[in-house]
C-alpha cells in the first residue's frame, strides 16, 4: 500500500524489516512489479533477486520481465526471464512476452521466444507441463499464430488436458479473427464436455462478428444440453438486439429448461410490443404462461409466473399481468409479483390503477413497498401522500431510501433526531445517583 501511494523506498524498508522470512519474501515479490512500473527496473531487479525463498524468486522475475517488456525494453525482458532458474516459472515468462513482443512488431523475437519456452515446458514432469503448454498455447495465438499455437497444445500427452488446452485455445483464436480456424479446432476435440465448452466459447464471437446463421449452427451443434441452454440464451439476445425478432423467438423456444425459457420470452416481450406486432406479443405470453405452469416445483413455478408478470405489465397488458399474478399460490410470491407490476403499470403512465392494485396487497410491509416505489413514478404531492401511507402500514425504513430521492432534506433531520435521541438516552443511563433506588437494590 505504501509503495502503491508513490513511496517505493519506504515501503522496502518495511519490507526488510519484516523477521518472517516467508513474509518478508512475499512482501518483498509484491513490491517488484510496482517498483518496475515506478520507472526502477534495475531497482526492482535487485529486489526481486535479494528474495531467498527460490520459488518466489521465480515469480518476481516472471512479473518483473513482464513489467519490462510492456515498458519496451523486450531485449532486456528476455534476459531477465531467461535468468529464472525455475523451468516452470522461465517458461511462463518466456510465454508471457510472446504477444507483447509480438505486437511490438518483433516476429523473430517472438518465434525464438516461443520455441525456448516449449522446449523448457517439455522438460517439465507430471501435471505441471500440459499447464505451462497450455499457457504458451494461448499466448502465441494472441500472438497471431494459431497454427503454431495448435501445434503446442497437442504436444500435450495427456488427453484430458490437451483436451482442456484445445478448449482455452479456442476464443482466443476466435478473437484473433480466425473464426474458421477456431471453429475447426473446436470440433476436433473428443471429449464431449471439453468440445461443448469450446463452442460455447466460440458462439459469442462469432455472433459478434455478425454471422449470426453460423452462431446459431454452432449452438445447436453443442450436445451437452446445460451448456446449449447457456448459449442459446446468450444468442437468443444478441439476435434480439440485431432487431430479428423471429428468429430470436425461435431461439428462444429452443431453451429446453421450462424456467430459462420464461425468462428469455418475457426478456424479449417489451421488444416485441415496441415493435407493433400484437398477435406475437399474445403469443409470447401465451407460451411463457405455459411453460412457468409446466415447472413441478411449486417455488420454481411461483418465481417463474412473478418473472412473467414483470414482463407482461411492460407489454401494456395490465389486465393479463394481474390475472397471471393473482393466480400465484405462494402469497410472497404473489405479494412480491403484484408489488412489481405496480411499478410496472406506474411507469405506463396509468398511476391510479397502480395504486388501486397496491391497496389490494394484504401485506403490510409488502404494500409498504408497493407505495414506496409507486411514489418514483409521481408528482411531489402525491409522492408525500403515498411516502407517509408507506411509513404508516410497514416498515419504517422500507420508503427511507424513495424519500432520499424525493426529500433528501427529511432524511437529513430524522438523522439529526435519532442522533439527539440516543445522545440524550445515553446522558440520562449515566451512574445511577438515586439513593433510594441505591438502598433497594442493595448497594
């Protein structure tokens, strides 16, 4: 924190002056990389090679040579990395350089970087080479390079992590723009949940790119059902936001989950009312309604219908969304449903029907809620009228934060009161001088 405030030289001091030998080696790597952005590198040098515990030693350098690099001395990042004795933490660092060297216009640099950093991960046993690989792999496809890139990860001899590999590999060849590429070494992967991961990566980017066809072909691809739910409705909504509101119904629908198919139908419904077309609007409602009501689970379904409710009462169908509330068994669910439409309705410009469906709550602390956010959407006047409605039937602080907005000076003096009330309340609980009550109580 010192050095981080510009005092580099006194945050050493407490450094070193830590007893702790591992606390000292981890206070003083945490320094090494502030000190190099400071504009000291040499400085942070020796103060990353003064710190005895070897392995985080290797990390300081690690850092440091990153820091020196970005600062654009690639040359001297090289020597420092190449330094670490540690061919876990050299390789990594070695990694670490290729995509900035790399953009700094050195493809020589980054070539020769790229190959001493595989050679050093493959003389690395056990578990600890298909991460550095991995981590190389990645980095040499930001790099530009994706053919290389699939070359390392499949240096990796144990299958499920050269399937792991693979899969990272994937959007980051994706964002380098080689969709083709990423997609192919997507669907070369055998392990199922691995390639399902990939392409889950994968149909963001391509969706983003504007190929929205493909997106679509890739997501449907994917055969782990909870990762296809998870990117149709991530696709589902960019193809809404590209105004295909067809296909983006269509999509939709796909969601085999009956509760992430409510929520991705009723996210669409203010876009298809907006959009003039009635009879999809009913529609909508009319399948989000039967898929909330197909859930078993009794909780489920209720917080299924309240999302629908929401949505509904955007759509202008007040009429519809107090039906579909009013049906909710759970009387919190149903309280919490009702006191959002009231909001909803509000904000459509019909207060007076918000506030008779928020005379209607039966809870009080639920109908204090319901007033308070109704008091959002009006003139002062009536926003006191409900604020004081509100204070009266629930919790006192429920409109505290709505009277914030609309009356910030009131909050201010009912600060002002409490303060005095527990100032004044601690005066008079001093030491007790009554002397009868003394005596009765036997001191």
């Amino acid at each position: 924190a010192v050095a981080a405030a510009g005092d580099p030289h006194r945050a050493e001091q407490i450094a070193r002056a830590i007893t702790n030998p591992d606390e000292q080696a981890r206070a003083l790597s945490a320094l090494v990389p502030v000190v190099a952005a400071a504009g000291d590198p040499h400085r942070a040098e020796q103060i990353a090679r003064a710190i005895t515990n070897p392995n985080r030693q290797a990390r300081a350098l690690s850092a440091l040579a990153s820091a020196v690099a970005a600062a654009g001395d690639p040359h001297r990042a090289e020597q420092i990395a190449r330094a670490i004795t540690n061919p876990d933490e050299q390789a990594r660092a070695l990694s670490a350089l290729v995509p900035v060297v790399a953009a700094a216009g050195d493809p020589d640099r980054a070539l020769r970087l790229t190959n001493v950093a595989e050679q050093t991960a493959l003389s690395i046993d056990g578990y600890g080479q298909a991460g550095v690989l991995s981590a190389l792999a990645s980095a040499v496809a930001a790099a530009g390079d994706p053919h290389r890139a699939e070359q390392i990860a499949r240096a990796i001899t144990n299958p499920d992590e050269q399937a792991r590999a693979l899969s990272a590999l994937v959007p980051v060849v994706a964002a380098a723009g080689d969709l083709d590429r990423a997609e192919q070494i997507a669907r070369a992967i055998t392990n199922p949940d691995e390639q399902a991961r990939a392409l889950s990566a994968l149909v963001p980017v391509v969706a983003a790119a504007g190929d929205l066809d493909r997106a679509e072909q890739i997501a449907r691809a994917i055969t782990n059902l909870n990762q296809r739910m998870w990117v149709l409705n991530a696709l589902w909504s960019a193809v809404a936001a590209a105004d295909d509101l067809g296909r983006a119904e269509q999509l939709a629908r796909a969601i085999t989950d009956p509760a992430e198919q409510v929520r991705a139908l009723s996210a669409l419904m203010p876009a298809v009312a907006t959009a003039g077309d009635p009879d999809r609007t009913r529609r909508l409602i009319n399948r989000a309604e039967l898929m909330a009501r197909s859930i078993f689970d009794t909780f489920g379904r209720a917080r299924a219908l309240r999302t629908l409710v929401a949505a509904v009462a955007t759509t202008g169908n007040a009429d519809r969304a107090e039906e579909i509330a009013l049906s909710i068994i759970d009387p919190h669910e149903q309280a919490g449903a009702l006191s959002a439409l009231v909001s909803a309705v509000a904000a459509a410009g019909d207060p007076g029907r918000a506030e008779q469906i928020a005379r209607s709550l039966t809870d009080p602390d639920e109908r204090a809620r319901a007033f308070s956010a109704l008091a959002q959407e009006v003139g002062p006047p009536e926003a006191c009228r409900l604020l004081s409605e509100a204070f009266g039937v629930g919790l006192w602080w429920t409109p505290l934060s709505v009277v914030a907005k609309v009356a910030p000076g009131v909050v201010l003096r009912v600060a002002e009161i409490l303060f005095d009330n527990e100032r004044s309340r601690d005066t008079s609980s001093g030491p007790d001088t009554d002397p009868d009550r003394r005596s009765s109580t036997g001191h």
